[in-house]
C-alpha cells in the first residue's frame, strides 16, 4: 500500500487538523490518513455542538486556556475565508441564585487572565441581548461565542487538504503494528511516523506502543433536544454556572448555525465505547472493563461521579431535561420540543491511579508515534493551535533522536 512518512490514525478534527498543518509546513512529504469508517466526522466531531467557545473556563496554566482562546480567533478566520456557515450570536452565562454569583466572578478573573472579553451585564442589559433570559442580578457576556457546522468544518479540512496531496483511506482499521509497518484490514502499509488520533480508542492504540500505560477511556453520552416551536424564543447560546470540578458544562441552550434552539447535552455514563443506541456496536470486553472503572468511581465517589451518575441517567426522562433548562429563561413552551437529537460520545479520560478525570490535552510519543491521548472538550475549537502544537513536539522528538543517533555514531568513531 505505498510508504509514508506520517500516517494519521483517525479522521475527526484533530486527525484532520493535524494533517493539515504538516502538508502546510511539508508540502512534499506523503501523509495518509486512516479511517475506519466510510468518512471524515463519523464520531465526536461530527456530533459535536458546533459551538466555539472562547476560552474563560479553564484556569489559565492550561493548555486548554490558549488552544480556547486562539482556536476560536483560527477556526472563525478558517470559516469566514472558505465562506462556511458560522452564527456569531455571543453567549450569556447566568446565575440563578446568590451563591453562583461567586462563580460568575471565578469566571471573569479567568477570563481576564486568559485574555479573554467577559462583559458584565446587570438583568436590564441582559435581556436586550436576549429579552427571554433570566439571571440573579448579574450576568456575563461572551461576545466572541459563535456557533460553526462541524461537518461542514471537517469536510472542507479533508477537501483541502487533499487537494494538497494528503492522501485519505476510508474503512480502514488499524489492527496491530511491527515496527513502521501497521497492518489494516487492507492491507500492510508502512510509513516513518504514526500519529494517533483515533478518539475513543487512542488509548489502546497508544497501549500497543507502550505509552498512555496509566490512562483509560470512559465514554460519556451527550445528547441534545431541538426545539421544534420556532428559532426566536432564544437569541443566544445561554449557559449555567458550572462545576468547575469536572469537565462538564450543564445543560445549556444552544443556538446553531440556521439558529434553531437545542438544550443540552447530558453526560450519562456509557456502557461502551460507541453506546450511541440499543446493543449498536455493543462489545463485551469494553462493557466488562467501562463497567469495571465506572463501579469503583461509583463505590469510592470520585469527583462526586455518584451524584453524576444519578442526575444524568434521569435526564433520559424529557420533562426532567427540559426543567433543568428553564432555571435560565422566563418562559418556554414546554411542548415545543421535538426528539432528541443524534447522540455523541465524549471520550473522557481516566487515570487509573487517582480515579480521577484528566482535564487537559494529554501527549505521549517518541521519535516513531504521538499519541493524543486526551483531546478534551473543547477540542474542536482548540483544534487548530492544539495541531500546530502536536507537531511542534513531533519534530522536536524527531530532532532529538536524531541528535542523539548522531552523537553515538560519532562515540563509535571515536572509540
């Protein structure tokens, strides 16, 4: 099947991003990518929420701070040039009592550390933004929260790089690897470097290589709920308060890109890796080892994962979800909901060690692979700057091996 000198494993928004910034900076190298399914944004990237957030959650020691912050500026600069659908209605993060006042202000000394414009707004301002809004008070405003089509994202990625001379391999699985020879359902194909961008089983791909030994992935469900009534009773993206204890946001209200109104998602525990629905791609070994993790998080409580657990699986009755949302907002016509939405699945990192969720990028590789172990919401809009990083740190343990090859070539002579 040829030789290349990067082969990507795994064509979500990462994958995609990443080969194209290496045809960018190598534009006579061979890339490939592969992928098991028949086309790009098969998993969480296409069933991701569109949104492009800007960067104020995350405290400012974190990767995810600067990839937020400049991947939104990237990935809006990459929609307006290629004239892809973007909806830059601005986001308003609301309290509902007292106590979330004080997290409205973590949120603004974060944003203010990240670099980020957090405005304040008392309830009066608030709702010439959005007169269905409701706050205790106060509110902030995000005026650079937009929404984008991540399909249509990924689908222009993959078109250009293409044109470019990336080379794509649809329904292809990787199966094992010998060296630099992967062998796939197609085939063997070798190449000089591997990276791993394979989503809800980068970590046991990377287990194959040695590396992420301490690390496993647990799915979680997201679901939406479109509402069906009209697209005018929200004007814009309207969030909660979080917990800043764990990696979710709460159920918010989304306005995409057409500017329909979805509430959502929920974080329930999957059963397995791709859980989507009924017994649909159910494996037993992945069902033994999620049920194993999940358990001991439930019986020792881990980041409160038993509280989690509960309130999310009863977000599966609608009335439940839908009352969650109405906290944020004067009225709604709570009939006006249709179905739920196609489900994602979030690939949450867990170290197996502290039972703790990991919320950051997480890296591991060497001079032959990288493996994104951990490419944590909101990673697709921190897709952009987070690829020109990961081949930063690819050329770098290139360089060094070669540094190091060279220097023992060089002692032999001597000796």
């Amino acid at each position: 099947m040829g030789k290349y000198d990067y082969l990507i494993i795994g064509a979500g928004i990462i994958g995609l991003t990443i080969a194209r910034e290496l045809i960018r900076r190598y534009p006579r190298k061979r890339i490939c990518v592969i992928e098991k399914e028949d086309q790009v944004a098969m998993h969480s990237s296409g069933r991701n929420s569109g949104v492009l957030h800007a960067g104020f959650y995350y405290s400012s020691d974190s990767l995810k701070a600067r990839f937020t912050r400049d991947g939104n500026i990237a990935m809006t600069r990459f929609c307006e040039e290629n004239r892809l659908k973007i909806n830059k209605c601005g986001k308003l993060i609301v309290a509902v009592n007292e106590e979330e006042l004080a997290g409205l202000e973590e949120l603004k000394r974060r944003g203010d550390r990240n670099g980020v414009e957090l405005v304040w707004l008392d309830l009066e301002e608030a709702r010439k933004i959005d007169p269905n809004v409701f706050t205790f008070q106060r509110a902030l405003y995000s005026p650079n929260t937009s929404s984008v089509d991540p399909v249509e994202v990924c689908q222009q990625m993959k078109w250009e790089s293409s044109r470019s001379g990336v080379e794509f391999r649809f329904n292809t699985v990787y199966l094992r690897h010998n060296n630099n020879q992967l062998v796939t359902n197609h085939g063997i194909i070798e190449c000089d470097y591997v990276i791993n961008t394979a989503g809800l089983y980068a970590d046991k791909i990377a287990h194959k290589y040695g590396f992420g030994k301490k690390f496993t992935i647990i799915p979680f469900k997201g679901i939406y709920l479109k509402y069906t009534k009209n697209k005018s009773d929200v004007m814009t993206h309207i969030y909660p308060v979080p917990n800043l204890n764990n990696p979710f946001l709460g159920v918010h209200f989304t306005k995409t890109v057409d500017n329909s109104i979805k509430i959502g998602p929920t974080a329930i525990p999957a059963l397995w890796r791709e859980n989507y629905s009924g017994l649909h791609r159910f494996k037993s070994s992945e069902f033994i080892q999620i049920l194993y993790y999940e358990a001991k998080l439930f019986l020792k409580n881990s980041f409160n994962f038993r509280r989690l657990a509960l309130e999310e699986v009863k977000k599966y009755k609608k009335t439940n979800f839908i009352h969650l949302s109405l906290k944020m907002i004067r009225h709604l016509d709570i009939e006006g909901f249709g179905d739920f939405l196609k489900p994602g699945i979030r690939a949450q990192l867990l170290n197996k060690e502290t039972l703790e969720l990991v919320q950051d990028f997480v890296l591991e590789g060497d001079h032959q692979s990288m493996h994104v172990l951990n490419a944590v919401s909101p990673a697709f809009t921190c897709s952009i700057p987070f690829a020109e990083y990961v081949v930063d740190e690819i050329i770098k343990n290139q360089k060094q091996n070669f540094i190091q090859s060279d220097s023992v070539r060089y002692r032999k002579i001597d000796y």
